[in-house]
C-alpha cells in the first residue's frame, strides 16, 4: 500500500514548524482553538484531514502568514477529496454548437471610404478595407478600456489605482503606536509585518526577534521559549525604549511582545534581551 501523497507529507511539515513557531503544547492548542488535543496530534502527523480553519488558526497564533500553508492545504485537499484521481472515468462526448448566424452591422456602423462609393454602389476596395476599419475599432476599444483606468490627479497626470481598504483597519500608524499593543492596534496580524532579520536564540534557550509592520509603520520586539522573569526591551535613537517582562508561566508558553515604537526610520533599532535573575543583556541588531 502507498504511502501518504507528497503534497499531504509537506503540509503536515509545514504545520509542525508553524506549531514550533508558536511555543504552544498540543494542550495549548487544544484550549485556544476548537480541535481536540488528539486531533492537533494527528493534524501534525499527516494521519488525519486538516481543516481550512486549523490551518488559518495556526500560523494566526504563531504571527506569520498564511499564504505558504493555504497554497500546500489546497495541494494535499486535492488527494484528499479524491479530485486528483478522478481522472479515468468516461468523457461526455464533446458538445457541438450549433451554428450561428453570423451578424451584420447596420448600415450606420460600417465606414467607408468615400472614394471607394459609385452611384452603383460599394466597389471591391470596401473588402480591403476591412481589415483596416477592424483594426482600428480594436485600438479605439483597447485605448478607451486604458483611459478608464486613469484618472486626473491634482496635476492633470494620471492618478495610480486606488488600493483596496484593510479590514481590520490598523488602530494607529507612525508615532501615534508609541507604547501600545501590536495585537489590539492589528498591526501584527499575518500579511502586515515582517521580520528584521532572523531570529536569535538566546544563550538561556530563549528566542527573541525585531518585528515590522509597513502598515502602521511601527515596530516592536518579541520572545518565546522564555524563562519567568526574562525580559526583552526594544529601543530606538531619540525615542522612549519599550520593554515586556515575563511574569507567569503562562507567558513562557505563547509569544510575548512589546509595545511598539513608531516610526519609519528602521535604522538604530536594537532589542535587548536579558535573562531571569541577572543584569548582564545580550543585544541584537537588524
């Protein structure tokens, strides 16, 4: 008997480092989504479906887009539902239209060349203009499709397409982020933020990272894989730096972030990391 399809072996790898990403315990995943602790088990392991949804839920609580994840899912749900091996059953014999009148063009919409018109008629050099009046119908519809497209700015030239409105929209941008949560502000979710550089693991065993989001044009740090008492502190040249203590045990098994600083100037930013019960820091550049 054959084996699990490559594309379910690589999405059930790709959850299982998704769920390393997020420091969670299948308990932990069990208690923050609606799978059972068995069913994350099996999701991980390739021996079950993975919904749509779980997959979503994952990369939501590790921080990190979807998109990667979602292209494998609907690979390994094409071998689940069968889809890719429904390929030897009878084809329909193909349908053949039926033929169409092909229509005229009233009188008013055919150009004519004046000299090519007698008193007797269209002569012949209508048909070898035919091409010609054809040809520029079609520059005429592509150039007003082009103009549709553009519209007058302040200045007369044209005005870029309009982007789509983000949903959520971000609850602060620049400055105004100084000193608040990414989460509640929709700054960290997947799609609108990126890694500054990789992340660093700490001597303790801890892992820390610079994270930025373009979209509120904030940043801000984080930890996982902490100790109680660790602390991570982001900062900025000529701003307030920004700090998160861990406190509980709770916070050693999830992502613990800072508020962020706001700003477009990523340069000079620097997390600091220092371990439970000491004041010596190990720090980390972009």
């Amino acid at each position: 008997m054959s084996g699990p399809a490559p594309e379910c072996v690589a999405l059930a790898e790709g959850l299982r480092d998704m769920r390393a990403r997020t420091g969670l315990s299948l308990a932990a995943l069990a208690e923050r989504t609606p799978y059972s602790k068995s069913s994350w088990e099996r999701y991980l392991n390739g021996k079950k479906p993975v919904p749509r949804q779980a997959v979503e839920a994952l990369c939501a609580m590790a921080g990190e887009s979807s998109g990667r994840l979602l292209a494998l899912w609907e690979l390994a749900d094409t071998e689940w539902s069968g889809r890719a091996r429904h390929t030897g059953l009878p084809a329909r014999p193909p349908h053949k239209p039926q033929p169409q009148p092909q229509p005229t063009l009233p009188p008013a919409l055919v150009l004519v060349p004046a000299d090519a018109v007698d008193t007797t008629g269209v002569h012949g050099r209508v048909r070898r203009y035919g091409p010609f009046i054809t040809g520029v119908g079609v520059a005429v519809v592509a150039m007003l499709a082009a103009l549709s497209l553009r519209s007058p700015g302040a200045g007369g030239s044209p005005a870029s397409l309009a982007s789509p409105a983000l949903d959520p929209v971000p609850g602060c941008q620049g400055t105004a982020c100084d000193g608040k949560d990414p989460n509640p502000m929709a700054c960290g979710l997947p799609g609108r933020v990126d890694s500054l550089g990789p992340p660093h693991r700490t001597s303790t065993g801890a892992s820390v990272e610079l994270r930025y989001s373009k979209v509120c044009v904030a940043a801000w740090g984080r930890i996982w894989h902490s100790r109680v008492g660790d602390v991570i502190e982001i900062s900025a040249p000529g701003t307030r730096s920004r700090r998160v203590v861990i406190r509980n045990t709770a916070d050693t098994g999830a992502y613990r972030f800072t508020p962020m600083i706001g700003g477009p100037n990523r340069t000079g930013l620097r997390l600091c990391f220092t371990p439970a019960g000491t004041t010596g820091r190990e720090c980390f550049d972009p």
